[in-house]
C-alpha cells in the first residue's frame, strides 16, 4: 500500500502531481480538508473504494456498510472529498482506498488547509 502526498495549491498556480494507483491499494493522511482527484485514462470503469474503518454508529457490526464505493467513469477526471475524519479515518488518520482495476488510474490528493 502506497502513502500519496499531497499536492498544495498556491496563489501563483501548481500543477497537479498525479501518482498511478497501487495494486494493493493507496493511503493518504486526513484532517477532513481534503478533496482526492481521480483520473481514468483507460477504455473501462473503475471502482474506487474509501474504507470506513470505524464501528458504526447505528449499531451496525459491520462498518463496512458505510465505506464509499465510487465508479469512476471511464476517461473520466473526477474531484471526491472532503473526507469525513469520524467515518474514514483509521486509527494512523488515513483513508484507505482499494480498487477493482488500477490500470490507466492516477490520483492526485490536494489539501485545502
């Protein structure tokens, strides 16, 4: 699992540094002011899903219930976030992403802070 880092904005502009999805999955810090993007450069969709690692508080055992499953579609450039730090957050303050299909998927993380 990979720990993508930030991209920061600026006033005088940045580019956008896009890292390709791991197979075994991507990890980034969160303090709740951050917006993912995502981008399919391949012929097919991609699901994306945001692991909700904490016990629910509807009484549900299974927090999985609540984990974000997201289709990106395919050639799509798509913005996520921000991500909830009760809901995504695992004990480290990362959100966990796994996905179906990595190939031609880039992610590019942008804190807002």
């Amino acid at each position: 699992m990979a720990t993508l880092t930030y991209n920061l904005p600026a006033i005088s502009g940045n580019d956008f540094v896009f890292t390709p999805a791991d197979v075994a999955g991507d990890q980034f810090p969160n303090n709740g002011e951050v917006t993912l993007i995502l981008r399919n450069g391949s012929g097919s969709d991609k699901t994306v899903t945001f692991r909700a690692p904490n016990v629910c508080n509807f009484g549900l055992a299974d927090s999985r219930a609540h984990d974000l499953v997201y289709t990106l579609p395919a050639g799509a450039t798509k913005f996520l976030g921000n991500f909830d730090v009760t809901r995504f957050n695992d004990t480290n303050s990362m959100v966990n992403i796994t996905y179906d299909d990595v190939t031609g998927l880039d992610l590019a993380p942008v804190h807002h802070g």
